[in-house]
C-alpha cells in the first residue's frame, strides 16, 4: 500500500510543478476553447446607421473640443456636455442660424 503511494506521489511530483508553467501558456492557446463558450452566447448585433452616424458625430466633436486650448474652453464658457449638445447639432445639419 504504501509502496503504491510513493510511486504516486513520485509520478505525479512533475505534472504539480510543470502546471504553472501550462498556465502561463495558457492565454496563448485561449482563443481557440474560447470558442465554445462564444458560441453560447447570442451574437453581438452591428449597429444602426443611426448609431454609427451618432458615434462618428462624437468623434468629430470630440476632436474639436481636444484641439481647443484651456484658454479658448474657458472663454468659449460651456463645459463638455454643452459643447457636444451644440457641436452634434451644428453637424446633424440641425443649427439653421
């Protein structure tokens, strides 16, 4: 019984001290048994054309507001949000005046 025990434990002392060595090779082969778990879950929906529209809008407002100084935000007075409120109107086609 015992003899059976050390064998055991001597077969198996590598494979305890090569499995931190498999889970740090692990995300390297991760993408491929991702793929099951995916498969569960229901497919990401592409979005509307309103939403790219909306999306690409932001972008543009965004890198208005970036190319902006300190100095012209403060004396252009309004904070991000109202800054995006106007700007998404200017480029919806929205501001008539």
């Amino acid at each position: 019984m015992i003899d059976r025990l050390v064998r055991i434990a001597v077969l198996s002392a590598p494979l305890f001290m090569v499995q931190p060595l498999l889970a740090k090779e692990a995300p390297a082969s991760a993408p491929a048994t991702s793929e099951a778990p995916a498969a569960k879950e229901p497919a990401a929906k592409a979005p509307s054309a309103g939403q790219s529209a909306a999306r690409e809008r932001q972008k543009k407002c965004g890198a208005e507001w970036r190319a902006l100084t300190d100095a012209q935000k403060s004396a252009q007075g309004p904070k991000w949000p109202q800054f995006w409120s106007s700007c998404n109107k200017r480029l919806k086609g929205g501001d008539k005046a």
